[in-house]
C-alpha cells in the first residue's frame, strides 16, 4: 500500500492520500489494505443480496483516480445526503464521491461520512 501511494505521480494527490488514510484510518479503528490494485481499504465485512450473491468489501475505501478522489462511503440515504450537502465540491455515484482535491472539502463533514459509511456497513454484516 505504502508503494502504491509513493508510486502515484500526482504529488497533491499522494499528500490527500496519505491525508484519506490517516482520516480512515482513525475513523474506522482498521489499517490500511490494498484491495485489488488501486482501491486502498479498511476493515470488512461480508454482504449478501437477497438474489444471493455475496461477498466481502471494505468498510470504507477509496482510490486516488486520476481525475478525482473516488471515496467509495455508504449510509443511510438521508444521512449521506445531509452530510454531502455540507462537504462541499463533490459529485457522486451510486455509493461513490468523487473529490477533486481534499484542500475544497469540508473535513468535519468528511469525517462523519466516513463514520456514518463505516456503521452502516458494519450493520449489513452478515458474518456477525
């Protein structure tokens, strides 16, 4: 992991990775971990779709993308919406946030997206 963000070009980039994975990192009590080849995550839990596919995804992750922060944060729909309404600059995906730089967002709103993604993840948990 530590090579992944030491290798990125994008000097602005790695400083809001590294920013992303002290803030992660605190956020969820879980280090940092590769999952696949540019999504860096922390902790896990194991989902199952009522069409019974299942698998495990991080609690909270995200992938330093060349053209933005990709923070993949999921929560409760009224919860992400108040949060992202204060985070400023941002455009989204279904379970995606897309940032262009961390310096143009609201920390505190940051944080408790994390928090927020990190609870509701551990509450669709199946494996608990």
């Amino acid at each position: 992991m530590a090579a992944f963000v030491a290798g990125l070009a994008d000097e602005r980039r790695r400083a809001d990775s590294e920013r992303l994975i002290a803030l992660m990192t605190a956020v969820t009590g879980e280090p940092a971990t590769m999952w696949g080849s540019s999504i860096i995550g922390f902790g896990s839990y194991h989902y199952r779709y009522a069409s019974g596919r299942e698998g495990d995804a991080p609690l909270a992750s995200f992938s330093p993308r060349k053209s933005a922060l990709t923070l993949y944060v999921s929560a409760e729909e009224d919860t992400r919406a108040g949060l992202l309404a204060r985070l400023g600059p941002h455009t989204t995906g279904k379970s995606c946030v897309y940032v262009k730089r961390l310096s143009d967002v609201d920390e505190e709103a940051l944080v408790e997206l994390i928090r927020a993604g990190a609870a509701f993840a551990r509450a669709q948990d199946v494996a608990s």
